[in-house]
C-alpha cells in the first residue's frame, strides 16, 4: 500500500521495525529490497540492480558496478492482515540496505549497531559463503535478532537442504525453516508455510497475487515431518507450547508464531524462509519481519554510563523518557550539505534545540531534521523514540557519536571499525586540484571511518589508506565526480606493521642548555610484547614523584607518535604495552616538550632492544572454481605463500579455502581470470596480522631504508 513517510508517523512504538537486509555479495540484499519497496506501494516498478533502476543503490558507481557501496535509509508502510503473535494493523518498517563487499564492512557494521532486527539473506545455490560469516559475527557482536532467506531457488544448483545445513553448521545457529519451496530450480512456484499449513503459490515476476492452495499430495508427509521439528525447536520459548508438545496435543498458529517471535527477539532462535525473491512471496518476508523480529519496545532498555560518574545508566526506549541517540552515519548531499544520520533511542528532538554531545563533551544546535529515502529527502519538525533521521548542518557530530538532553547526559557504546590494510599515494593532477584535493579528501574521510588519510613528512606525499582497492578505486572517482578533483593515484602499498618481539627497557633523557629557561626531561621506559590485536597499552609505575604527574601525559605523547611514524621501517607499532617505572626531572628546566621528546627517545632505545619485527595483513581467500581448474589455482596461490586450508564440492564446482598474505595478491583477480579462462572467481577479505618472514622483513627494511 502506499503512503508518504510523515503520513504513518503515528503508528506507536509497538508498530515500529528498524531492519538491515545483510548479506553475501551478490546474494540478492537490493532486489530483495526492491521487491519490498514494490510490495509495499513504495515503488510502482521493480527496480533492476543489471538495468540501473534501483532506488537504494542511487549513486553513479553503484548503478555502473550493480554492487552496493554506500547503505540506504528507506522508510515503508505494511498492513498486516493475518492472525498474528502480534497486533493487526498500519506498521512503519525503516530499512537500511547494506553493501555486501568487504572493502565496504563499515557500512555493515555502523548499520547493524542501530538496528533493532536484521533479513539474513543466503544465496540458496550456496548457503553460507565467507561474507556471510563476517556479518553474521557482526550481527551476534550487536546482539541483532536476524530472519534468514534462502534466496535464487529458482536457479540451476539450488539446494535447499544442504543451505540449511551449512547455516546450522558453519554459523552454529539454532535454526529450522518454517517456509518449504514448492519445486526446484526453474520449477519453483511458491512455497509451503508450515505454521499455517498452507500452499502459496504465484504465476510470474510481474504478478504480486499470492495463491493460498493446500499443500500438494506429493509434499503433505514432507511439510508435516518439518512443522514437527519446528514445533520441537520452538517449544522451548514458550511455556504453553512446551506443555502441549509433551502432552503430544496440536498446537495452534497463534501459539507456534509467539513462541517464534520470543524465539527471534531473545536471539536464540531463526526462521528461515525460502524461495526466490523477485517473486511475491516477499508478502510472506513482510509479514515475518513484522510478527517475528522485535520493535524497539520489545528490546532491553538501552544502557550507557554517565560521562560525568561513570556510573551504569539505562533509558526506556520511550519518547517519555530524556532524549539519546547515536550518530552512525555522515554523508555529503550535494543539495544540503552535511547529513548525519541519527538512530533515537529515547525520548523526541525537536529542530532548533540544543543538544550534549557527551563523546566531545560539547553542546551541538540541531538545525533542520529530514527524513531520508535513499536520496530523497523529507523534512520534518520533531522526531521520536525508534525513528532514524538525519541532522542537516552539523559540524562537529561524527560516526558513533552520543547525543543526548543536556540535562540528563548519557554515553552510549561507540561503534568499532577494523583498520585500513592497503595504501596507495596519491597526487593532484595539477595545481588548482591541490587545495580542492585536500577538501575532498577531508570530507570523504568523515563519511568513511575506515578511510584515512595522512602526509609523509619526509617525501611531502599524500597517502590514502582502506580495506581494499575497490574501496579505494571508488573514493578516488568520487573525488573526481562530485568534487570535480584530478587525481593520479601510485601503485597499492600494503599496510605492515611494526612490533616487539621480548621485555626491554630504555632510557630517553633530553637536556638543552640555552640561554635562560633550558629543557630537561628523563624518563625509563619499560616494553612488552602482547599479543595479535591487542593494540597498544600505556601505564605508570611512577611512585615518589620521580616524575610529577602532569608529565605523564606528554611521555604517553611522545610514545604515542614515535609509535605512528616507526622505528625499523617506517609502519605504525602495535600489539605492546609500555611502562614509565622510573626518571627524574628539574625544579625549574622541564617542561611537557621535553618529557614528550624524552618519552620518544626512550621507547626508540628499548624497542631496539627488545628485537623489532614486521607485522603484514594476512587475507582469507575463497576461490570458486569448476572442477578442472584447481590444480592450476591451487599451485597458483602456493606460490604466492599461501596456505591452502581446504576444499569443498557443490554440484560440480571447487570452493578452494586458503589464507595468503596480501602483499602477494596484487593483481591476482586477473591472473586467476587468465588461469580459469574467466570462469573462476575469488573473495579476499582481511583476517589477521602475520610476522613476516626473515628474509622478505630484510628487503622491505632495505628499501625503506
């Protein structure tokens, strides 16, 4: 049914679904999207990611590639008319359609940290592939209730059983259908749902007229076998259905879908439904998400602590309690400027009021509040508890920032992001471009937590870091096209990292005598290893005033940037922890400056000592392969270091499973195009950080020398 955004506004809280569509790249996250926005009155056509049409995936690189890149915020209407665990009725679903590439991870990962629910979609020829579980982890890391879709059971190699397993097997989830496909492959017309016992079949794409049938003769043993284990893994939800389950009594709909949905809300429980998502059984995805996936009442109140105590807070997800919400998303709209994008959890915000920005610690005045659909934008005066909205205007708001009444501050749970793993240099194209560039760059940087920019001081170059090369390829024609900025880009530099392999400790002593005032800092620095992706510790064993407690800070500083420009190669340090346990100072000569610069001596001295090595970004590989190819692959990539970890057949095709290090991937989706005569394709994503052997540290070490 259709409806403009504001018209449905009224619907309470019960009535609310924020939801993600997550996935695999190329399992089907947009067209199932589409096919809502269809269903839902939204749109009057079904948008086409091969033809350019779609309404999420609206920018220019989006529509050239059909891959999503950027996630968008899209608000609709349902009415749900069946017998339900829940109320009958007008409900508000606001739906963010995410990327499914690993170079775009943060846009999954800021999306799932506001999201209430998620639709799990698997490509049913597949089941779980490698993104799969990354967003999977991601989900369970935010404690996201999630329904599953087995999607493209139309197609030849659709295995419906087998995706099941592998969601159960390689995700460990508690999960079980309670949709069946009716027919296979291009025989698939509908779908058996097994709560209602019922058939639903439909005639074409182009029809939206779902059929209630009975279950065909031929399936009634096989739909009765599945609803009696559905039953069984539900019953545990529910007291009342437990009950009738041991009795051996029949169970009703009404008590099967409340058990479901205590099930799907705990995160303990997940249906999958299956089918083919062009089609109308989306109707059926609708209504799932509506009476299985929670609203924002039906969830825990949201806990922060007091910026000021420290102290555990929670807030009810009501409008009536004081206002919270969190920033998860800045972009820059060509018509209004900056946009950031809110997720409210408590209480309203009006336009025109001010605001605590309690991870600043400042006070922000919000301008205008607009409502987004994908592009479009719809302006609004208030905005309530559950809602995503956007800010027009705000300069100092950043991703996965808190805001909240001034009267009443709360730090909510920030949002995490994985390190950029790949560099490349990059220059204007001519002088004029040089100052636009660095604009350009500074804004693509705020919308993008994982793109990060910096300057060799040494070499005056500007480098540009990301999760992958496509991330990096796509900022770069972004730059060009919405900030009209040529650029010429270096060849892609892998991320290394710097670490300690033993406990060492160093002196750092700086004295300067000048004329008047000198310059008198010393300290003795303690280094220590920990281990892989722990990052980097700093502490005091200062006892006696050795050092006075205002200089402990400047030598954290100074630890702090020699640890960012490195001391074997020139990479970042990580993965140790540094103690200050001794150092004197001077009445009159010391200052911050010189026990910041003693502090960066010290950590050089004992780092050399406690034998310095060279980290590198290890990759998972997964390349699907036909059958006859993968000898060749597989001697392909040992000779590219890396370790082969398995192999699995599907219907014919090889997935190969390895981890490589990326410096010796560069070009590689090519040479495998050339090794498959085009028929192989590869996913890499970033897993973990490896030393580097001895032999290839020394030449890196060299060259940077």
């Amino acid at each position: 049914m259709a409806s403009t955004v504001t018209e449905g506004r009224e619907v309470g809280l019960a009535k609310i679904r924020n939801i993600g569509i997550i996935a695999h790249i190329d399992a089907g996250k947009t067209t199932t999207t589409e096919r809502i926005l269809f269903e839902t009155g939204k749109t009057y056509k079904h948008g086409s990611v091969d033809e350019g049409t779609t309404v999420t995936d609206w920018m220019a690189q989006e529509r050239e590639r059909g891959i999503t890149i950027v996630s968008a915020a899209i608000t609709t209407f349902w009415d749900l008319q069946t017998d339900s665990s829940v109320e009958n009725g007008h409900y508000r679903i606001n739906i963010i359609d995410t990327p499914g590439h690993i170079d775009f991870t943060a846009e999954v990962e800021r999306s799932l940290r506001v999201l209430d629910g998620a639709v799990m979609v698997f490509d049913g020829r597949t089941g779980v592939e490698s993104q799969s579980e990354t967003v999977w982890r991601q989900a369970n890391k935010y404690e996201v209730p999630r329904i599953c879709i087995l999607n493209k059971l139309n197609l030849i190699g659709a295995d419906f059983e087998g995706s099941i397993k592998s969601i159960r097997d390689r995700l460990g989830a508690n999960a079980a259908p309670i949709q069946l496909p009716i027919g296979n492959e291009h025989s698939l017309r509908g779908v058996v749902d097994l709560i209602k016992m019922k058939a639903y079949t439909y005639k074409s794409i182009e029809d939206n007229k779902l059929t209630e049938e009975e279950i065909p003769s031929d399936m009634l043993n096989m739909a009765q076998e599945y609803r009696e284990k559905l039953v069984e893994t539900v019953a545990e939800f529910d007291d009342t259905l437990l009950e009738k389950y041991l009795e051996g009594s029949e169970a009703t709909e009404a008590e099967i879908k409340k058990a479901i949905r205590k099930g799907v809300v705990a995160g303990k429980f997940f249906p999958i439904l299956g089918g083919d998502n062009r089609m109308a059984t989306v109707q059926l995805l609708l209504d799932a998400v509506v009476e299985y996936l929670p609203s924002p009442i039906d969830l825990p109140p949201i806990e922060g602590v007091n910026p000021k105590t420290g102290e555990v807070i929670t807030r009810e997800r009501t409008n009536d309690n004081p206002f919270s919400g969190i920033a998860f998303k800045v972009v820059t709209d060509p018509h209004v400027g900056r946009l950031v994008y809110v997720r409210i959890y408590s209480g309203t915000l009006k336009s025109g009021s001010s605001v605590y920005n309690s991870t600043k610690q400042d006070s922000e005045r919000i301008g205008k509040l607009v409502l987004m659909h994908a592009d479009e934008r719809e302006l609004i005066d208030e905005a309530f508890a559950g809602e995503i909205v956007a800010l027009v205007g705000s300069k100092q708001l950043t991703t996965g920032d808190t805001i909240c009444d001034p009267a009443h501050p709360i730090l909510l749970e920030s949002i995490s992001f994985p390190e950029p793993v790949i560099s490349l240099a990059i220059e204007p194209a001519t002088k004029a471009d040089q100052e636009k560039m660095g604009v350009a760059l500074n804004k693509l940087s705020d919308e993008d937590p994982t793109f990060k920019i910096k300057t060799n001081h040494e070499t005056g170059q500007t480098i540009i870091s990301g999760m992958g090369e496509l991330q990096l390829e796509i900022l770069v024609d972004r730059m060009k096209r919405e900030f009209n900025v040529d650029a010429t880009t270096g060849s892609p530099q892998v991320a290394y990292k710097e670490t300690i392999k033993n406990i060492a400790q160093g002196e750092g002593k700086y004295i300067r005598q000048t004329g008047g005032r000198g310059q008198y800092g010393h300290c003795l620095l303690r280094v220590e290893p920990l281990g892989r992706g722990e990052g980097f510790v700093f502490e005091s064993e200062i006892k006696g005033g050795a050092i006075p407690q205002e200089y402990i800070p400047a030598i954290e500083k100074g630890v702090v940037e020699k640890m960012e420009s490195g001391i074997l190669a020139g990479y970042p340090m990580v993965d140790m922890k540094v103690v200050v346990y001794d150092g004197s100072y001077h009445e009159v000569d010391s200052s911050e400056i010189a026990f910041k610069i003693a502090g960066s001596m010290a950590l050089e001295t004992a780092s050399k000592k406690a034998v310095l090595t060279l980290l590198e970004p290890i990759v998972k590989v997964e390349v699907t392969t036909p059958e006859e190819y993968m000898g060749d692959i597989i001697g392909d990539l040992s000779s590219r270091r890396a370790q082969i970890q398995g192999t699995e057949d599907k219907s014919g095709i090889t997935i190969i499973k390895a981890v490589a290090p990326l410096a010796e991937l560069s070009g590689y989706a090519t040479n495998l195009r050339s090794i498959s005569q085009g028929r192989a394709n590869a996913y890499i994503e970033p897993s973990h950080y490896e030393e580097v052997p001895a032999n290839i540290a020394e030449q890196i070490v060299n060259k940077n020398a």
